[in-house]
C-alpha cells in the first residue's frame, strides 16, 4: 500500500460538513420538489401539534382514501399540464364511468369485473376523443373540454335522469371500502397508478417526449416526435384515470351516484400547481402533483378537525393554499440565489 | 427525487405506524360538556335555520341540565355525497357524543355511517331517511306530503284549469325529486291543467330567475308556479315580479327563507309550505341528546309542515 493511498485528501478538497438540518435544508433545496415537501412537512407538523385527532390511524386511512380518488384524477390531469394541455372534462367522465358501471353491473346484471374493465376503456375513449377532436381540430383544450363536460355530465343526467342507481355487487365493494395490510385499497390503486405514470415521466422517452412536446411543440414536432399521438395518448391516460377513480367511487358508496366527479375539476388543477407543475408545460412531475393533493387533502382535514365555521372554511383552505404556493416560490428564489 | 421517493414512502407508512388513537373518553357519563356534530347536506340558508333550533336545543339543555351541550357546525360546501361521507368521517375521527345528520343519500352514506357505528358514536337523522336496518331516530317532515299541499293549493288558486310549471331544485337529490313527483301526480288528476315545462335550478336563486323568466316567455299562458327547494321559489318570485306579471302567475313556494316570506309579503308568492327547519335542528338535538344518556328514543319525530300566508306571517 502506498503512502499517497493512506494520507486523507487536504481538507480544502472536501466539501465543508454541514449540521444533519443544515444538509437536509439543502438537499431539499436541490430538489424540485424541496418547496412543496417543506410546505407538507410544516402543514403535517402543525397539524399534528394542533389537533389531537390528527395523527391517529382512523384519521390517516381517511385521508389516504379521500386522497384516492382525487389523486387518481390529479395524475392524469398533471400529465395533461406538463404537456400544456388541460382537461376540465375528467370529473364529467368519472361521473360518466360511475354510472354506467352502475348500469351494467345493476341493470343489466353484467359481471362487475367485466363491467369495470368496460368502464375502464370507456374513460379512456371519452379521453381519446377529447384527444382526437383538439389534435385534429386543432382547437383549444381549455375550450373544447368545457363543452365536452356538459355532453358528458349530460349524458349522465340522461342515463340516471338523476337518480342513484343502487345495489352495486358487494363483488366490488371491497375495491372501495376495502383494506390492504390495513392501508385502503382506494390508496394501494393510487399509489400503483402513482408509480406507473411517474416511472414512464421520468424514465421512458415518452416521457421525455412529453416533457418536450409540454416545453417547445413545434421545436418537439421538428424533431420528429409523434406530437398529436402523445397529446391523444395523454388524454386518453386522463380518461382513464378519471374512469379508475369514478368506478372506486361507486364501490365506495356502494351507489352509482349522478354526482361523483362534481368536485373533481379544479382541486387537481390546484393540487398540480401547488405541486410545481407549470401551467405552461413543460415543468413539474406527477410525484409532486399528488403532493400537491395530500397538501389540499390535509388542509380539508383539519378544517373539519377544528371546527372552522363552513363560511370561513374556503377563506382558511384558500389562505394556506396561498401560502404553501408562496412557500414553494421563496425557496425557488432561495435556490436560485444560492446557485448564482 | 430520491428524496421525493423517501418523503412519499415515509408520509405513507407513517400513518399506519402511529400509536392507535388513545381510546377517546366519551363524555357521556363523566360530566364534561356534551359534543354533538351537525352536518347538513351543505351550505345553505336553510340549514343554518335548522343549526339555529339545534343550538336553541342545546341552549335549553344546557339551562335545565347544567351540563353544558355544544353544537359543532359542519358543512359540506357541496350537496355532494362523496364531499359529505369525508365531513361525517372526519367528524368521527373526533369522537363526538353523537351526530346529527341530514343524508344526502341514505344508500351513498351507509359505508360512512358503519363506520360511525364501528367507533359507537350514536347517531340521528333529520330532514332525510336513514338507512334500512339501522335504529336511528329519523325528525323530519314528508317531502311528498310537502310537494302534494304546495301543489293543491296552486291547483285550488288557479281554478284547477291552465298551464302551470315546475322548478325543480337539484335533480340528484332525492327529497327534490320526490316533491316534483308528487307534485306532478296532484296536477295529473286535474285534465285541465298541464306542466308545460320544468326547469332544473341547481339550488340556485339567480339560476332558477333565470330558467323562470325564459319558461315565462316560452309560455306566456302559464298561470302558475310550484317548485322542489328552497332557492327554487325565491328566483321564480323575482322572474315573475321582474315579468310585471305579479298576481297573474300564481306562485306556492317551499319553505321559509327571509327572501320567501317577503315574496309572501309583496303579494308575489301567495303562500309557502314550510317544513320548520328550526323545529327539526331542535328535535334532532333533543334526540341526540337521549342517545347519549343511554335512552331509547323514536323511530320517527314528525315536525310538521306550516302553510306559510300573508295572514299568517
């Protein structure tokens, strides 16, 4: 063994040690998702502090399952808005899902397993047309989607004429009320969901396609990408999701409800964003939409945990949305100032 | 991402590693003030009404008892089923001494209210139906008996003759579709009066002045009005008053809402079948009340429908 092997390397080679909170601050700063997590970790942290009935199991399994179904549908939607793209027709579409599943299941006494998977592909064909109509249009999603949420919430009305079609098979129940090791089955589907999409963002050349397609089109369009099938293709994943989620909510309820999706257009477009996914493309990841979401989830929670008048409840949920978003911009400004 | 991968791991597994929640000590038999959470079907003037007779109750108890009886007011911001079960799940995570309910759909909350069952919260219903094969006290009034007195009365001011139309509140909910068909059947006996059109308000004022303004110029015969909610017969109040055809176009509202009885007032309306929301809060309290001391109380607390009138008020 040589000396040189033996002797450490001079101190002014080695980056300084910092404290274990300093270095965890700036491994969180390095990170994309530094400002988001932060946010969740102080609103997590207060929670707990502030409410006794916060950290308990009982309360977690409600809010992994509430996070379930608007998470599955925050998924789909980030996708969409990474691409630049915006879909305001997926809570008409999980509506849609729902209630035909209802249909098939109930009235016409399909098996329920098939029917899901026939609900399924129907949610990825709404998304697919919704795709198909912009991309070969070449109209505006924002636009286009709004009209396509009135055929589909319509058509809903028509096939229920409103009213909840009862007595879904208790087959499928369990995929709503069910648990796993005693984590809800609505969050293992999430979570699967969850690590599907994100390996494919992030390590799989659509998903750098998407990326591209979200930053620059026509600059993607030169490059040979396959732009308006990854659009279609994007839609249809928002669809499909949307579907997922629309089917666990009937085996939830235990009812196909004409309702289900109502609440489902904006919470994901504000979980992505809160999440640092630009509403311009191009930027952010589906990891830190649903954190976005569990944000929202949470904040949802302790408002009921604590009271809070219902008048007052969209000003406090407003308010700290505000500041968790604020939150995430100063530490982006942070980490920029530290790297220039 | 490496850390977003171990941050999403831990926030998953942490929960389900926390300590079970410390057995929440009930109240009931120790003397500490009594917690009783409301949850209407969402945000709306009626409901506050009835939240006022649940704390007039609580009032009361808390002056004759002296334990002290506090009302929690929770309400969904949407009349959604879903939006609901997480209020009412998220009550239980509370522990409250018992919850006072009105079902957005008895059948869509079952799994939630189970689960209230589960944690041994008691629990009582107002203004809906619970569940079959649950014993929980149901206060209310009949939604159809309701929508059938609204409608004879507009039968009976009109003549029994002309076209007359329906503003249905929001078509999902059940107690609304109950009423528009109830209120159908009454003036199907009558062969000389006709729907010629239904309008769908969402629970909206503006949205149903708007739909009854255009009904109105679609149907420039029609000689009355009945509707399914609350908002539903102060919006068609304003159409018909803003249409100058006051005292041509009858109008039989729903309930008590401040705006309907001053409808009722101006000659607009000529009169509104109320289901009492206070009385309802009220009651339901009191029953809420009884289960936490233990005691067995009704299957059925029925609050009665006033016919709101000029004269009356």
């Amino acid at each position: 063994m040589s000396l040189e092997t033996t002797v450490p390397a001079a101190p002014s080679q080695q980056p300084p040690k910092l404290p274990p909170l300093k270095a965890l601050v700036s491994r969180l700063a390095g990170n994309p998702l530094g400002g988001v997590i932060a946010a969740l970790v102080i609103i997590f942290g207060a929670s707990c502090a502030l409410s006794p009935h916060f950290l308990t199991t009982f309360n977690m399994m409600i809010i992994a399952r509430a996070l379930a179904f608007i998470g599955l549908v925050t998924i789909g939607q980030s996708v969409l808005m990474i691409l630049g793209e915006l879909d305001l027709s997926v809570g008409a579409i999980g509506g849609l899902a729902g209630v035909v599943g209802g249909i098939l299941m109930v009235q016409l006494g399909l098996n329920p397993w098939l029917s899901l998977v026939l609900c399924l592909l129907m949610g990825a064909g709404c998304g697919l047309l919704n795709g198909a109509l912009i991309t070969q249009l070449r109209l505006h999603s924002l636009v286009l989607t709004i009209g396509m949420a009135g055929v589909y919430g319509g058509a809903n009305l028509v096939a229920t004429k409103g009213v909840a079609i009862t007595g879904v098979p208790r087959d499928i129940t369990f995929l709503g009320r069910g648990l796993v090791m005693g984590v809800p089955v609505p969050f293992v589907v999430l979570l699967v969901c969850l690590a599907i999409v994100a390996f494919v963002m992030l390590r799989t050349p659509v998903g750098r396609y998407i990326y591209a397609i979200g930053s620059n089109p026509d600059a993607a369009r030169m490059l040979g990408i396959r732009v308006n099938a990854i659009r279609m293709g994007a839609f249809a994943l928002a669809g499909f999701l949307s579907a997922l989620a629309g089917i666990l909510m009937v085996a939830r309820l235990g009812t196909a409800q004409p309702s289900i999706g109502d609440t489902w257009v904006l919470g994901p477009i504000a979980a992505a964003v809160i999440g640092g996914v630009a509403t311009t493309g191009g930027i952010g990841s589906p990891i830190g939409a649903v954190l976005g979401a569990v944000i929202i989830g949470i904040i949802e929670d302790i408002i009921v945990l604590f009271g809070i008048s219902p008048y007052w409840q969209s000003v406090v949920s407003g308010g700290i949305v505000v500041l968790a978003i604020s939150f995430d911009a100063l530490a982006r400004r942070y980490l920029n100032r530290d790297a220039v | 991402m490496k850390t977003a991968f171990a941050f999403a791991a831990m926030l998953t597994a942490a929960p389900f590693l926390a300590p079970l929640a410390a057995g929440q000590a009930q109240a009931a038999d120790t003397g500490a003030p009594l917690r009783f959470v409301l949850i209407p079907k969402t945000v709306h003037p009626w409901f506050d009404k009835a939240n006022n007779g649940a704390q007039a109750a609580a009032a009361m108890i808390t002056q004759t008892t002296g334990r002290k009886v506090e009302i929690e007011y929770r309400a969904p911001q949407t009349a959604d089923v879903s939006s609901q079960n997480d209020i009412i799940e998220r009550a239980i995570a509370t522990h409250p001494d018992g919850l006072i309910l009105d079902l957005l759909d008895e059948k869509g909350n079952r799994a939630t209210m189970d689960e209230a069952v589960d944690e041994k919260i008691p629990m009582t219903v107002f203004d809906s139906l619970p569940p079959e094969g649950m014993d929980i006290t149901a206060v209310g009034a009949d939604f159809c008996e309701q929508g059938t007195m609204a409608a004879e009365r507009l039968a009976n001011l009109v003549g029994r003759k002309g076209e007359v139309a329906i503003m249905m509140g929001v078509p999902t909910a059940p107690n609304h579709t109950l009423r528009a068909e109830c209120e159908k059947k009454v003036f199907a006996k009558y062969p000389d009066m006709k729907v010629v059109a239904t309008g769908v308000d969402n629970d909206s004022i503006e949205t149903a002045q708007k739909q009854a303004s255009a009904i109105m110029q679609a149907h420039p015969d029609l000689v009355g009005w009945v509707e399914c909610d609350a908002s539903g017969p102060v919006g068609v109040g304003q159409a018909i008053r803003e249409s100058g055809k006051t005292g041509k176009v009858k109008e039989v509202g729903l309930d008590n809402l401040n705006d309907m009885i001053q409808l009722i007032k101006e000659g607009v309306a000529e009169s509104s079948a109320s289901s009492r929301p206070e009385m309802q809060g009220y009651w339901a309290v009191v029953s809420a009340w009884q289960r936490a001391m233990g005691q067995k109380t009704p299957k059925y607390i029925d609050t009665g429908i006033d016919l709101l009138t000029a004269k009356s008020l």
